[in-house]
C-alpha cells in the first residue's frame, strides 16, 4: 500500500522551521516567570483557545489576537508589550534549510507538495518562496478552517488532483496527523529532515 503514496501534505512550522513549541517556550522565558506559561494558556485556557482558533480561521486579524492574548498574560502575571506579540513568539523560529531540500527533491522526482498550515501573526511565511516550497499552499485563515478538521486536508488534496489514500501529511504534532488520518491519509510525525527522508523512503516507498 505504501507504493500507492504519491503526493506530500507539509505542515511549515516545526517542518519547515525549527520548533514552534521550542519558540515558544524562549518566549515565556523571556518574559521573566514560568517559561511554559504561554503554551499552557493556548492549550488550557479556554480565552486563549478561543482566541487562537478564531485567529487560525481567520475571524480575527493578528492585531486582535495580539491584544487578547497580551490580556490573558498578564491576567497570569507577565508584563508583556501587546505590539508585535505574535512575531517575538515566533523569533526563535528558523527555516529548516535541509526540509527545503527534501521538499524541493521530492516535487524534483514528481511527488507534488501542498503546504497544510495553521495562521499564526503577520510576517510568519516572510522569506520563504512558498510557490518553490510546493505545489499547492493552504493556509488557514484563507480557508477558514484550521488543521485538525479534515476539511482543510481534503482542500489541499483537491488542489493536488489526488485522492487522499495517495497522500502523506508530515506534520510535527500528532493531533494533526490523527486529523488526516479521518480522511485516510498516512502521517508522518516529524522530529527531524533525515528521519522525515528516511520515514517517507521506508514506510512509503518515497525514495529521494
């Protein structure tokens, strides 16, 4: 069955990038109390969930999120400057360069590549060529539905011209995977770009 599998889903952060989580984390250090706070708060805090989701599906801009969000902060004790928010939450991020290569070697072979990602700031796809990254890119604030629902994988599947039993969706956070894999598509959970080649290469039958 893993021969069947010819085209990519990719997520951007903590794929293409360095760790979102781990950005985050440097975030909530920075702010001089608990390090986990701003993680907790998205994942826990029913505000900042609210706020998060409304954000990824495009309901509220980035501004508006940075105001709600820098609200619930210091509602748990940080001193935190509203403006440019979400991009100190992101400065830790790099682009991975060796997932560039990998993507670009794939769609190289005839693999096609949709990008499945979350919205998240203003800015946050800056420097990245998305149209040499993939074929097809699928963000959620333009589609108004965020990853994990199975709408947005079946958007980039129709995009791509596949069903989705031919794809693979590598994503860093398993919920993602679990999402897609309502609609059959493979997951891979992604920790690093030779375990991403060598996953895709050995579970199906992508070689690179």
């Amino acid at each position: 069955m893993g021969q069947d599998r010819t085209a990519l889903l990719v997520d951007f952060g903590g794929v293409i990038t360095s760790s979102v989580l781990r950005a985050f984390t440097e975030f909530g250090a920075s702010l001089g109390g608990d390090p986990g706070l701003p993680l907790r708060l998205l994942a826990r805090d029913q505000p900042s969930r609210a706020l998060l989701a409304d954000h990824e599906c495009g309901r509220i801009d980035a501004e508006t999120f940075e105001r709600g969000f820098a609200e619930r902060l210091r509602a748990h004790g940080a001193e935190v400057a509203t403006e440019g928010l979400t991009a100190r939450m992101q400065a830790g991020m790099s682009i991975d360069e060796d997932m560039l290569a990998l993507l670009g070697e794939v769609r190289a072979h005839g693999h096609p590549v949709a990008l499945v990602s979350n919205s998240f700031g203003n800015g946050t796809y800056d420097g990245v060529d998305l149209a040499a990254v993939a074929d097809v890119v699928v963000i959620s604030g333009e589609v108004g539905i965020r990853k994990p629902s199975r709408r947005i994988y079946a958007i980039a599947c129709e995009r791509l011209g596949r069903d989705p039993e031919e794809a693979v969706m590598i994503d860093d956070l398993q919920q993602n995977l679990d999402g897609a894999a309502r609609i059959g598509i493979a997951g891979v959970l992604h920790t690093s770009a030779a375990d991403t080649r060598r996953q895709l290469a050995e579970r199906f039958g992508i070689t690179i």
